[in-house]
C-alpha cells in the first residue's frame, strides 16, 4: 500500500503574498528549505507526493488564469529540477461561500484515493499552513503536518472545533529540515500485553514523545519511579498493571520490569542512527551513575547499597531486581552506581539518570542511518 504526502502549495511551497493570491512573478518567494528538504524526502523516502491546493475564484476576474499559470508552472519546474515530481496536482477554483465538496478541507478532489486499497492513508500526510489542511487530513483519515505561521488562517473555513483537531496533528512546525527528519525517521513505539498467572500487564511506548505518561501498578512509590522515566527520557509511556498484590509486591515489580524490557527492544526495532550508548545525575546528597547499551547483551552491574527496607511500600532489594529484569527483556548492558545517605534521593537519583541514559541511547541522527556496530547487528 503505498503512502501519499498531500502537500499545499501557498504558505508551504512557496510563501503567501501578502494578498493571499500568487498572481504574479514579482510576488513570488520560495518557501525557506522547500527545495533542499521536500527534494530529500522525494529521493530518499517512499511517499507519493500529491498537490493539492484551494484557488479562490481562479478563472475569474479576480484572479485570471492567464496570470496564474506561468507563475505556477515556474514553481512546478523549479522542484522538478529538484526531483520532486508530484503524481497529482489537483487545484479548486471556487470561493469559500460557495462551500463546495471540491474544495479543502472537503474531499472532493481525493476520491480515488479513498477506499483505494491501493493505499495507505492511515499513514499517509497533508502539509500545509492552514488549519483546513489539518482538517483534511481528519477528513481522509490520516495525519497533518501543520507549518504554523498563523493559527487561525482558514479558521472560518472549518467545520470541526479547533480542540477536536489537536490529536490529528503530527507535527507542528515551520522548517522543512524538521518535517524531513520526523518524516525519516518516522515514531518508534511499540505496545505489549503480558498476562500470567500472577499479573495482568498493558504497556504502551512511543520513544519519540514528549513526557505523557500513565502509569498504574498499584505501588505508589513504584509509580512514581516510573513516571521519571517518561518524564526525563521525553517518552511517552502508558503502564497499566494488576498484580497479586496481596501477597507481596515481587511479581508485579519483577514482571512490569521484563514487560517494560520487552517494549523498548520492539519500539527500537533495527536500531539504525540510534547512539546506542548513554549518563550522570546529581540529586541533592546522592550522585547516581547509570550507563547503558541497546547492543542485545543482558548484563546488569548494580553497585551501591540500600539501608533501608522499604521507600514507600516498594521493597529496597527489587530496584535490583527491576534493573536484572528490564535488561533481560531488552536485551541492554546496565552498568549503574550511585552514593548518598538519603535512600529516597539514591533511588529517585537512579531512575532520573536511567531515564536520561535511555535518552541519549535512543537518540537518532538522519544524517548517519547506520547500525551503531562493527559485527553488523545489534
């Protein structure tokens, strides 16, 4: 199934006059990185790319073809010197009164391309610079890419509450360098169940997030913890367990650890660009060490040391115990240290720190697709 990128042209290809109506060669200004990064996108990524863009009134008097044409063929030939060549340019005349089914955010113009099992718009994008591309992409069942330079351009022309819109976004941005690299290196995130006779375990990640987490284990303490790790490593993060809590709190600690495991080895499938390596963490008395490595070996190097039994109601001897295990189900090299006199601070230092080493571990780079490693696996 093939994947389509409906890209606007005004506001997105090439700047938007003043007058909202690109009339003219002496009007005419490329959009910033358009031609570098659009051209990248149309080499290097598996899109097909489709025009489409609203007209108001084109072949009237207020805006005749025979000034619109030239100057849009000048656009189409400068990014086809580029290689970027769209399959479709699809453009609606009409006015915004007239309220046609042919004119964005209405899908008139799209038809073939729904229902078409030939294609994959579930993850396919509309860019552009108005909130009626947002719109859309509602429409047609997939994602915006929203360069937005004013908020409520096209605001009247919608049908849907602005708020109702938000989750359709999938970035939100003005720069093309920033829509090739999400584009590339697309959102690594990965869901598991994992149900024996003891838990009952729900985990969903997306390493690319921005810190949203939910995390219900039944262990406030254990909680808590857990939502460092989104919060510091800027995932987002989604923990949902029912453990045999009334016998103790080993198998939903122990369990959640291997689930947790499990999930970052599949969100980080073939592991190209990613560092692979990463980090040092001060908390008040306590400075916490932790390194790791996404390099498929399982080792875990605890040294440091817990006075107390409980902090909470989260036994002190499973932090090891959780560490063993998260590396076990992904497969990562832990080495951690830490030292300190307030055992809340050590723990709450470790977690902080292993948020942070995961962080820099995961992070990709466009520019250097390769797998981090000589024997040619991870």
């Amino acid at each position: 199934m093939k994947k389509i990128l409906f890209i606007d042209r005004d506001g997105t290809m090439v700047l938007e006059p003043n007058d909202y109506q690109l009339d003219s060669f002496e009007k005419l200004e490329f959009y910033p990185n358009a031609f570098q990064y659009l051209g990248k996108i149309a080499k290097e990524l598996d899109f097909e790319l489709v025009m489409v863009t609203n007209q108001d009134g084109l072949g009237t008097d207020s805006h005749a073809e025979a000034n619109f044409w030239p100057v849009h063929n000048l656009i189409m030939k400068a990014f086809e010197n580029e290689g970027v060549v769209f399959s479709d340019v699809l453009i609606d005349k009409t006015f915004p009164h007239e309220n046609a089914p042919t004119r964005k955010p209405a899908t008139g113009l799209l038809t073939k391309y729904i229902g078409n099992a030939g294609y994959d718009l579930v993850n396919s994008f509309v860019i552009g610079d108005r909130i009626t591309d947002v719109e859309l992409a509602k429409n047609l069942g997939s994602k915006a890419i929203f360069i937005n330079r004013d908020e409520d351009l096209g605001g009247n022309e919608i049908s849907s509450k602005r708020h109702e819109l938000d989750s359709v976004i999938a970035l939100q941005t003005t720069d093309w360098k920033v829509i090739y690299e999400f584009l590339k290196l697309e959102v690594r995130s990965a869901t598991i169940s994992r149900k024996t006779n003891e838990t009952d375990i729900f985990i969903n990640l997306n390493l690319d997030g921005t810190g949203k987490s939910k995390i219900e284990t039944g262990i406030a303490f254990f909680d808590h913890m857990l939502d460092q790790i989104a919060r510091h490593g800027q995932m987002d993060l989604e923990i949902l367990v029912k453990g045999d809590l009334e016998v103790d709190e080993h198998h939903t600690i122990e369990d959640t650890a291997i689930a947790l495991g499990e999930v970052f080895a599949k969100a980080l499938g073939n592991k190209l660009g990613i560092e692979r390596y990463g980090f040092c963490l001060p908390m008040d008395d306590c400075l916490a060490q932790v390194a790791i490595d996404f390099g498929g070996r399982n080792w875990l190097v605890w040294e440091t040391e817990f006075k107390r039994e409980m902090v909470g109601k989260m036994p002190t001897e499973m932090f090891f115990h959780f560490f063993k295990s998260f590396s076990d189900g992904a497969k990562a090299n832990i080495n951690i240290k830490a030292e300190g006199t307030n055992e809340h601070h050590k723990i709450e230092a470790i977690f902080k720190a292993f948020a942070k080493a995961i962080k820099v571990a995961v992070k990709r780079d466009t520019e250097k697709m390769i797998l981090p490693s000589t024997k040619g696996m991870l």
